[in-house]
C-alpha cells in the first residue's frame, strides 16, 4: 500500500525515444525556444563493430535490437572476435556479410567506403588494445581503416578488465579519442570474467542502443563533447518515506528523465554520478549509479557527489515531509481508524545546494511539477530556491507522470527562458545540457 505525498522536488518518468529519431536540432544556449526532433523513418547506415573480449555475446542483442528498428547494420568484427562470437552469427543477424580483412571485396573498396556511407560507427565491445590501435590511426584490419575513413559519430563502448582500464595507457588513449570528438563512454561496474568485480562490464544492450539512438539524433556536429573533462550528478527517481516495516509515502516518479538526463551527458563526454532513488531501470551507459531510498538518503549522496561537479541536475522526485514517527511494527487494521499520521519537513536539497555551492561557478539546476497557472508558480520557486536554471512542466493530461513525452519551460535566472514543445523526453535533456554547457 503506497500513500502519495502531495507534492515533489522535481519530475521523474520520462519513457524511452522512439526509435525512429534520427535528427534532431540542437538548441543554443539562451535561446528562446527549442526545436523538437525531426522524425525519421528513413533507416540509418550502421558500422557494429566488435572487439575481441567475452563481452562480445552481448552485441548480439544489440545487433538485433538496432536491426528490428529498420536500421541496415554491417557488423565488422576483428579476426580475434570470431574466436567469441562465430561469422555466421553476425551474418544471419545483420542479413550483411561480415569480413575482417581489408582484402575480402577490393573491386568495392570496403575500407574506405564502409565508413564514408555510415551514419553511426559503434564498437562495442572495445577492447584495451582495440582503444589503443584507434587511437594511434593504425589501420591494420578492416575495423581500424573504417575507423579512420569515417565522418559520422563514433561510439566507443569500453569492455575489460578494471586493471587494464584504469591503467594510464589506457587513460591516455580514451583522453585522446575523445579529443578527437569521439564518444567513450565509461564501462559499467560489475562482475567481470571469473571472480572479478569492479568497473570494465560492457553496459547494457538496450542502454547502448539508446545511445546509439541519440547519437543518431544529433549527428557529429551535435555530439561535440562539450562536457568532456565535466564531472556531473543527476538525480533520479521517487523518494520514499516509511510510515512502517510495510509502507511508506512516495510518489509516481519512475526515473526515466534522469536516467535520460545521465545518459545525454555520459554521452557528451561527462563523468556522470546518478543518484537514484528506487529506480527500476538499467544503468545508463556510461553512468556511475549510486541508489538512495529517502530524501535523507539523497540529500547525503548529493552533497557527497556535489563536493567535485561542475553541474547538478536535481532531477528526482524529493518528498516535502516525511512520517515523523516511523512505526516500529506493521499498522494494523483494528476495526477502527488509526491516529493521524503527524509529518515532519524534509530539508530542502536544492535551496540548500544552491546556497552552499561546494565550488565556484557550479552550475545548479532543479525540477519543478505544476498542475496549474505553471510559470507563476515556477518563477516563484526559482527565486526561492536559487538555482540557475529550473525546468517546470505541468503533470496530468497526458503529460510527464507515466507518459512517454513531455513539454517544460526552462527558466533561467538571468530572466531568459527557453521553451522546449512536446516531444522525447531525451529532447529535453539534450536542450538542458546544452543551457547547461554554455554556462560552464
């Protein structure tokens, strides 16, 4: 039995995009309004490619899943790839023919033409030495020569062991891809191959095609990585405050434009904290996840996260008040109605955050959810809290709780504001990062 609180920090839910974005319009910073993405039904030119690690298993799903939403794939994997995953698997799933040598085909010239004609190159895994061959422009098979003829984003999604990632050779080839404008995103942490744990898991196949799905939207010109080198926290979610062992008092919240929030950044070039509060999502690509259950909860894990971020992105569902007494045993039903459930205020994330910025020119944003007369209550909020910027948007009618869209007004503290129509809720996180870069 869940009791609602009457009111929230922020918005949550935010459903996947639809798989058929394939463009969109990037909005300047300061704008007056935002252009939703264009829809496109017109299947994209994909290059898979797979490194030689066990995770390669994984892009199975991945394959099928970009293949049963129209896009053409042309897996190409690396010799040492097929000892993992066999040729005739990546051809029956991509119905493409799938070669490794630059020297299979030559009247067609695949080494050069593959990548000219792709509007996405996602490796995935991509192993150590992989990253390494990328980066010091070898083209010594037919995935190393796709990577240097291609001018379409390039994803990288990283595949080993911890030691083998954190190491500074590593370092230094993921900081020159990057460089570069290449996406390289952070390896999920987990079980690794045998006993080993810690960060080198490829991400999830369904959170790797939304980042495909995104890259996609933008195009290269889109995916600069004007948050490369940026550390960021997102939160996420609905908080919950326990009446008993059994209940608690929450909201409809269900992450997912958080989770959105985290992934557009993870995939800008931002060291990405998620704070996420009784989230029932897969970790974004690229995203550390820390979960929380209570405002207090999250309130600690913020100011833990804030203390090295140039940006906050309060994004979550935060309860106002909390049970002042949490009972000890199950509230029975005796026949007779209980005593009034007495609360007590939870603290103020954003207020406080936005007073006691642990560093200079952090940028703070917050969330606002209204159900009428929207920007008059969402000035009045952005003057209490003291944030730069607050997204409002209004809840029921089909729109942000439980929806797969949504529309907002972003007002700035500088009086501008910016209007972002209906759409995607990854347009809306895609047009907030981008106020959010102009500010750093």
């Amino acid at each position: 039995m869940v009791a609602s609180t009457g009111s929230a920090d922020s918005t949550g839910p935010a459903d996947t995009v639809s798989a058929n974005i394939v463009s969109a319009n990037p909005v300047p910073a300061n704008t007056g309004s935002a252009n939703a993405a264009s829809v496109n039904t017109v299947p994209s030119r994909i290059i898979l490619g797979v490194g030689a690690g066990i995770a390669a298993y994984k892009a199975c799903e991945l394959l099928r899943r970009l293949t049963e939403t129209g896009h053409q794939v042309r897996v190409v994997p690396t010799s040492d790839a097929l000892r993992f995953v066999g040729e005739a698997t990546w051809a029956a799933l991509s119905g493409q023919p799938v070669t490794t040598s630059v020297w299979d085909g030559v009247a067609g010239v695949p080494h050069v033409r593959l990548g000219q004609e792709a509007g996405l190159v996602l490796v995935a895994p991509a192993t150590a030495d992989l990253l390494a061959r990328a980066a010091t422009g070898r083209a010594d098979d037919l995935l190393t020569s796709v990577l240097l003829t291609a001018r379409c984003p390039v994803v990288f999604a990283p595949a080993m062991h911890t030691e083998m990632w954190q190491h500074p050779a590593t370092e230094a080839n993921v900081a020159t891809l990057r460089a570069r404008g290449c996406v390289v995103l952070d390896p999920a942490a987990g079980r690794l191959t045998g006993a080993d744990s810690g960060p080198g898991r490829l991400p999830d196949p369904e959170e790797l095609y939304q980042v495909a799905v995104r890259a996609l939207a933008r195009g290269r010109a889109g995916l600069q990585p004007d948050l490369a080198g940026r550390r960021v926290v997102v939160s996420a979610g609905g908080t919950r405050e326990e009446l008993d062992p059994v209940r608690f008092l929450g909201n409809w919240s269900s992450g997912r434009q958080g989770y959105a929030l985290a992934r557009a950044a993870a995939a800008r070039g931002a060291k990405v904290t998620l704070i996420a509060a009784n989230v029932e999502l897969p970790d974004p690509a690229g995203a550390e996840v820390v979960r929380v259950v209570s405002a207090r909860d999250l309130q600690a894990a913020v100011a833990d996260a804030a203390a090295a971020a140039d940006a906050v992105v309060m994004a979550a569902a935060v309860a106002d008040f909390r049970p002042a007494q949490r009972g000890g045993s199950k509230i029975k039903k005796s026949g007779g109605v209980p005593e009034p459930i007495r609360l007590a205020e939870n603290p103020d994330i954003l207020r406080e955050l936005a007073a006691h910025r642990p560093r200079p020119g952090q940028v703070i944003v917050g969330f606002a959810a209204e159900t009428d007369d929207v920007l008059r209550h969402g000035r009045a909020k952005l003057a209490a809290k003291g944030c730069d910027l607050l997204v409002v948007n209004q809840v029921g009618g089909g729109l942000a709780f439980g929806t797969s869209d949504n529309e907002a007004v972003v007002l700035a503290a500088d009086g501008t504001q910016t209007q972002v129509p209906r759409g995607p809720k990854e347009i809306l996180a895609d047009v907030l990062w981008d106020l959010v870069a102009g500010r750093l």
